[in-house]
C-alpha cells in the first residue's frame, strides 16, 4: 500500500530528526531540573558536533568521536557550571556566550585545520556509526503492517538513537527512583533544604551539569555522524532552541518530553518531505484557515474543556489534511477546478512549519507550564 | 540541675564590622524547654545558625553532652543530634511527605528501602508523639501547622536530641500552636532538649522552663520562666520599660468615612473568599477584623484598597462609591485619602531593591511637592524622608540604605510612615506588626490610636487577638468570608476565640 510506505517512510525520518531533539532535550531536563537554566544547550550541540566531526577525521574511529563530542560538551558544560554556579552569574548570560563561543569557534578551528570552508571532512561510511539492523527485520520485511513496522520503522537506527530512546525510562528511573534523582528534584525546588539537609548544593548542580554535557555531546556526536558525514557549520540549526521549547512544552518530565520531541520531529520530517513540492490548493486552505482560525480561539479560550475541543478539532483537521496529502485521493475530484491547481510553496516557509507550529503550540497548548521552582537562580545561602 | 545538653561558651561572631554575637555563654539543661527572646537583630538567629553549622564562630567553644565539639556544617550538627525547625520551612513544597523527611538522609543509592524504612519509622513516631501526618500528602497541600509537623518529623528521623525551633507560631492560627505546644511538651518528657527562638513573650511563658534574653548580640539575662513576668521580659529585651497595651481614651466615633455594603470577592482559583460583608468604619474609631488567617480578610482588605477587583457590592469612601468591581484605580483612591498599608510589606508595600528615600514617597512621587518639572525632586524627598526617619526613629536613620537592609520592624515603620504622613482620612491596615519587635510594636501602635484621635477612621486586621483587642474599638470577627460576630473591646479572649473558630456561627447570624 502506498500510504502505508509513505506514513512509514515519514514515521522513520521523524525518528531520526527526534534523536538530536530528544538527547538535547533529556540533556536540558538534568539541569533545569537541578535549577540551572541552560539555553547552551545549542551550542554545547554544536561544539560536540564539531569535536565529533573532526576526532573522527583525524583518528578515523567513530568511537574516539565519540569520546571527544562528550569530553567538549562537557567542557562548555562546567564552563556553565562555573560561572552560574561557583560564580552565582546570570545563567541566561552564561548559556548564550556559550553559544556564541560554539557558533564562531567550531568554524574557526574547521577552517584552520581542514581548510574546508568551515566543515570537517566527509567521512567514510566506516567512520559513522552505522546502522543496526535489528534480528528477523529482514524476514519480517513483507509481513503487512507489522513487518512493515518493525523493520521499516524500528530497525535500522543506529546506536546512538537507541540509546536516545532509552535514555528516556532511564532519566525517569533515575529522577524518581534513585537518591540522586530525589536529591537533583529537590535542589531544582527548594536548594535551602538540601543544604539544611546537609548536602552540597554546589556539587549536585554540578553533578546535574555534567550529564547535560554528556548529552548534548551525545547529540552533537549524533548529528555528524550518525545524521550527516561530518561537521557542517551551524549544523545544530536551532534544534537546541527547539529542544527547550520541547522540555517546557513536557512540563520537564523525561516522557512527555520524547513525545514532544517526536511532535517536533514530525513536523520537521513534514517540512522536509513536502519541500519543492507544489501542493494544490486544496490541500493547503483548509490548514492555513483552520491554524489561523484556531489559533485565534486558542487565545480568547480561557476554558478548559473548550481548548481540549479545539485541540482535538486541530489535529483531525491536521490528519485528514495529511491523508489527503498523502493518499491523493482527493487530487481527482478536484483536478480541473480553482481548488486543484498546484501552487509552489517557497522552501523557506515548508522549513519555517515546525518552528511556527512550535510557537503556536507553546502559546496555546501546554497551559500552565511551572518550571523548577528554583529554576535560574543561583543559590546564596542566607543568613 | 540536669546534665547540660549544649554549653554555649565565649561565642563571638562579626559579621563585617557588625558583631552579631559576643561572648555569649549559655547552658541548656537536657530534657527541658529553653526560651531564647529577643528583638530582631538581637542575634538570637545567629547564635542558632552557628549551632546548626551554618556559620561558625570567630572564637569560642560549644560541648554537647559535655563533650567539645566542632560543627561546620549542618552534617556535623545533625550527626550531633541537633535538629532545626526553620521559620521558612526548608521543605520542597511538591514532593510528598515522605520524600522530605528521607531527603539527605536515605539508606542507600536507590530510593526502595529508604522510603519503606521510613514508613515504618514514621509510624513509629506517630505512635510515640502522636505526630500524625499522611506520608504520601504533597506538601504544598498541606496547612502550615501540618507541614511544620513535617519539619519536625524530619529532625525526629535523623535522630534529633535537641530540637530547635526558630519563631514556630509566626504562621500559625492559635489552634495550631496550642496543639505545637503540647507535642513539644511531649518531647520534652521524652527526654528531648528544646530551644525555642521567638519574640511572642506569651508563648515563653506558656511553654518554657528557663528563657534567656538577648540584647545587641549579648545573652543579658537568664531567668526561670515561673519567677519572671512578661513586663520583665519585655524591658529585659528593649532596655527600657515597655507598655505592653497601649493607653487610649474612650473613642468619639463621627460621621461614615467608609462604608462597605454586601461586598463580595473571589480569590484567583474562583473560591469566595468575601461572602456579602457589610460594615461601617466611622472617624475617630478603630474597627478591627479578627479571624484566623486565610478567612477572607486579605482578600476584603486589598478588595476595599483597590488591589483586587470584587464581584459585587459597593464600598463607599467619604459617601462616595469606590469603583470595587471594575477598575478601581489604587492611586486614585490615595487621592481621595484612602491609605492601605499591606499585609505583605515585602510583596506589595516596598520594592526592597530601592533606596530609603524612594520608598518613603513611592506611590504619592507624582504629588506636585517631589516634583521638580517633570523630574523628581531629589532633595525635597530626601529632606522628607529624613524627617520620617526622625519621626518614626527608623533604624539605622540613613535615608540612602536598601529597603533591603533595613530590619522586618523597621521597614514596617517605612510603611507606616509613609502612609500616614500623608494624613489620610481613612486608614486600612494589615498586620501592621508582623514580625517586628515589641519596642516597635508600640509604637506602631501609639501612632494608630493617635489617627484615631485626631477623627480618622482605621479599619485594622490582624491575626493577632491581642492586637486586635487592645486597639479595637469594635471588633468584627471573620470566618469562612462572613462576618460572623460584632464585640465591644472588651470582649473575652475565649469569646473572640469561639467566634473565630465559627463555633457561635448560628447563634450569631440570629
């Protein structure tokens, strides 16, 4: 069946675009979660990014890539630390230097050692990290539907958007399960019980920090070798940003937060299908009513069972739009009249889809979003 | 006398230039209740927080149980058997009971044990303190008097010897303090040692067998508490004699300045807090609105000053309507001389980031004699509140200081200073003595009787009975957002008591 390849085939680019969504996001939750604000989230990406790139070009292992994206992040990531813990400085302040120090730096040093314009080398398939194809994916591949799944959408990631994926019951294990989780909620809340309970504020935060950089390091080390074959200059693109709006948008839990970055990848993976393609009439107006239309309620509708209607009416709308998209059925009826003629949509707005409908979710969606008590102030113990 | 539980001795502490400490000596006899009094800034906070290894001590020695000891850091001290009730609740307000009391101090690495550790110790407190509390509630649903139980509890689970509360009744209803009371007796016969930090002299006597006062960082008396009085304490704490009530002669009440008819106000989750309240104010009289905190008359207050819209009813200042449920406009009404000093200085009276003098004419800096043009008259303001400072003896007398650095007293004093040099015809006052001392506290109150007497009209509310009883010339009584009793001044305690707690409530809506 057509739709059936086709909505796999889109299920699977969202996978793969979610991975440096969802380490970065999980990366975020650690320290915000712990008090610490982090919008260096992208360029911690970014430079893990870089540092992947370049190890694996030089040394020709994915592995020691590996081992430098993490080790750079990390890096950036106690710079953070440093300076909006030791040094109880603005965290906002910290988190966009970081950036700006990843955006000019990583492009510096490209350009100074592989004289490539800014990127590393394009690496060789045995330099990735390849993709793993999971037992029986082969055989099942003609099993409708199920075999389908499993080997068109489950199978055939590699190792680190597994370890994505997993990394998800793993940081709620850990936030609600273990000690340190109790102790990093509690300082993200209330850091003067901790230090009356007599534990270091400073050493958790910083313990917080550091599993944020080996996740953006994660994340920056998927994006040049697992995503692309190498380092290409602001490679990260926003998806740090994005990251952040996912986390608020999951109320900073580890699960909510895989489903938002999936929501946020999908779109992504839809932006990126439906570019250059001209879309007729039809398949468009319905949306761009039904989003400005709803979008305009969102804001005057103060009641609650009211905004779960017109959410639920959004995404029918949003499905029918993607069967008709999709399946073409409707290209017939409409062929010869006004609806049906195609119009070419400029790449820039199909890109710009997931960052409008981020804006868009952000400000009607999530309600009332409490970020850690705690969140963004540096602790001063009083008197 | 009993073996010593903590032995307090040559403790010095500067902070700065400012000695918050000298040589204090103390001895606290094990299995008894210590009061420890003093004004704000006396150092009683300090000694304590030097105790809990918070800070040390720039010189001096501390034995527990008779043996030297050094704590520099809460770890030090719990492992000592000291445990601390803070007067801001070191709780994280969404986690449950249980995940407070085992925070940073669980078994092991995973959570499991700990918590069914902790569950059976709990029961185990419960049955021998009768501190009952459900482990599983989240705090920030739990009243205060329960989440203070909490705080306790969890120095009770780190094994806690010694127990120090520091101000335990600022938050609570009198209920719940009676009923803190008797747990502490409780522990007390269970062998435990208890400091008890506070500046309510009725509660020392209510509760302690030995109080100390501190005065300007100096432990300067020591007394058993059946062998002193209140009038004892008090001058022991100020240094000069205090008059605990203040002296007012019979009220002259005069025309209606405020007029409140079936008002009405929702708080911000739509819970009627004012249920169709109507009263007078007159000139020349005091009425005050007692109540336990959180029956509505915060809501009435801000409703009436113009903070928070009402649903209906009408208010009527000098015969003319308040706009109580459209856009009532808070500086308009300053205008029509109505002043509020509020409940919550910190949150709606002062910007604590300002200095002094801005905060002495916030609110009335648009009035022509602060301008110069269209810009701020900066000396005109600063010769002003330099005599507000003189006036009011606001401590330290800088006018440039942070609001912020000025004591809990003191800054009331820059409220109340402000509002009422004004000269305003209708006064509308909450809690205008939390947290300040008792020096201060009569003064804030000679100066209400002194509005009062020159024909102004205080509306007064305060959760302090005392407070209410001894300025009020009538007192109206709050509960569940009704007015549910009106009483001469020279109504009973026990009768202000049962009104308060909604007991008469059909009697007196007959």
């Amino acid at each position: 069946m057509e739709f059936v390849d086709a909505l796999i085939n889109i299920l699977n680019s969202t996978i793969r675009v979610s991975v440096p969504l969802l380490l970065a996001c999980l990366a975020g939750l650690y320290s915000e979660r712990a008090g610490v604000f982090d919008i260096g989230l992208e360029g911690k990406m970014l430079a893990g990014a870089f540092a992947a790139g370049a190890a694996a070009a030089v040394f020709g292992s994915a592995w020691i890539g590996l081992i430098m994206a993490v080790f750079v992040s990390v890096g950036l990531a106690l710079v953070h630390g440093f300076a909006s813990i030791t040094h109880r400085g603005n965290q906002i302040v910290s988190g966009v230097a970081i950036n700006f120090i990843a955006a000019g730096s990583t492009i510096i040093l490209g350009q100074a050692w592989f004289q490539q314009g800014g990127r590393t080398p394009s690496l060789p398939a045995e330099d990735r990290f390849g993709a793993i194809v999971l037992p029986f994916a082969d055989a099942l591949r003609d099993v409708p539907i199920i075999g389908q799944l499993y080997s068109g959408l489950l199978s055939g990631h590699t190792l680190l958007a597994y370890l994505a994926f997993l990394a998800v019951p793993f940081t709620w294990w850990v936030l609600f399960r273990t000690r340190f989780g109790l102790r990093l909620r509690a300082v993200g809340e209330n850091p003067a019980a901790v230090d009356t309970a007599g534990i270091s504020v400073s050493w958790l935060r910083y313990r917080a920090v550091i599993c944020t950089g080996v996740l953006t390091g994660l994340a920056g080390c998927y994006m040049a070798l697992s995503q692309n074959a190498g380092f290409v200059k602001d490679m990260t693109a926003g998806r740090g940003y994005i990251a952040l709006a996912a986390l608020i948008f999951a109320k900073w839990k580890p699960v909510p937060a895989m489903f938002a970055c999936l929501l946020f990848g999908f779109l992504d993976a839809l932006s990126i299908r439906l570019q250059g393609r001209p879309l007729a009439v039809f398949e468009w107006l319905p949306v761009v009513v039904a989003v400005l239309v709803l979008a305009g309620l969102m804001t005057i509708a103060r009641w609650k069972p009211l905004r779960s209607i017109i959410a639920a009416v959004l995404v029918g709308i949003a499905a029918a739009w993607l069967v008709s998209v999709f399946y073409g059925g409707l290209t017939a009826a409409f062929q010869n009249s006004v609806l049906g003629a195609p119009i070419r949509v400029p790449v820039q707005l199909m890109q710009a889809l997931p960052y409008i409908l981020t804006v868009i979710l952000l400000a009607g969606f999530i309600g009332k979003a409490i970020p850690p008590r705690a969140g963004g102030v540096p602790y001063v113990k009083e008197r | 006398m009993a073996e010593a539980a903590i032995e307090l001795i040559g403790i010095d502490k500067s902070f700065g230039t400012v000695r918050a400490n000298r040589d204090i000596n103390l001895v606290i006899e094990r299995g008894t209740i210590r009061g420890i009094v003093g004004e704000n800034g006396a150092g009683k906070s300090t000694l304590m927080s030097i105790l809990y290894g918070f800070y040390q001590a720039d010189s001096g020695e501390i034995k527990v149980g008779g043996k030297p000891v050094s704590i520099k850091t809460p770890n030090d001290a719990i492992a000592l058997g000291i445990g601390m009730v803070h007067q801001h609740f070191m709780l994280v307000q969404n986690f449950t009971v249980i995940e407070n009391i085992i925070l940073g101090a669980e078994d092991e690495a995973l959570l499991k044990r700990s918590i069914a550790n902790a569950r059976s110790e709990l029961e185990r407190l419960e049955r021998e303190y009768g501190l009952e509390v459900d482990p599983d509630a989240v705090i920030e649903e739990l009243p205060v008097g329960l989440q203070q139980r909490v705080e306790i509890l969890k120095a009770l689970y780190r094994g806690a010897e010694i127990l120090i509360l520091d101000e335990p009744t600022g938050v609570l209803t009198p209920a719940e303090a009676d009923h803190l009371f008797r747990i502490l007796k409780q522990l007390k016969d269970q062998g435990k040692t208890i400091v008890l930090i506070t500046h309510k002299l009725r509660e020392i006597m209510a509760i302690t067998d030995t109080v100390s006062v501190m005065r300007q960082g100096t432990v300067v008396a020591t007394r058993e508490t059946a062998k002193t009085t209140v009038e004892e304490l008090a001058e022991l704490m100020v240094g000069r004699r205090v008059l605990l009530r203040v002296e007012k002669g019979e009220a002259k009440p005069g025309e209606v300045k405020l007029a409140v008819d079936n008002l009405t106000v929702r708080d911000s989750r739509g819970v009627t807090m004012v249920d169709d309240v109507s009263f007078d104010v007159r000139g020349g009289e005091i009425v005050g609105i007692a109540g336990v905190a959180g029956n509505g008359q915060s809501e009435l207050i801000e409703a009436i000053s113009g903070i928070r819209k009402a649903v209906s009813g009408t208010v009527l200042l000098d015969g003319k309507p308040i706009e109580v449920t459209g856009q009532a406009d808070p500086g308009e009404l300053r205008d029509r001389g109505l002043a509020h000093v509020p409940e919550d200085r910190h949150y709606v009276g002062l910007v604590l980031a300002f200095e002094e003098n801005e905060n002495s004419i916030l609110g009335y800096h648009d009035k022509t004699e602060y301008l110069k043009g269209p810009f701020l008259d900066i000396d005109a303001i600063r010769a002003d509140a330099k005599q507000k400072i003189e006036k009011f003896d606001i401590r330290p007398a800088n006018d440039r200081l942070k609001t912020a650095n000025f004591s809990g007293g003191n800054q009331q004093k820059i409220v109340l200073a402000r509002e009422l040099e004004q000269n305003p015809g209708v006064l509308v006052v909450g809690q205008p003595t939390r947290g300040v001392d008792v020096g201060a506290i009569e003064f804030i109150h000679k100066q209400l009787i002194a509005m009062r007497d020159r024909g102004k009209a205080v509306l007064l509310v305060s959760v302090e009975l005392d407070e209410i009883r001894s300025l009020s010339d009538r007192i109206l009584v709050m509960f569940d957002g009704r007015i549910v009793g009106e009483r001469g001044p020279d109504a009973t305690e026990g009768e202000l008591g049962l009104l308060m707690a909604g007991v008469e409530r059909q009697e007196a809506a007959e």
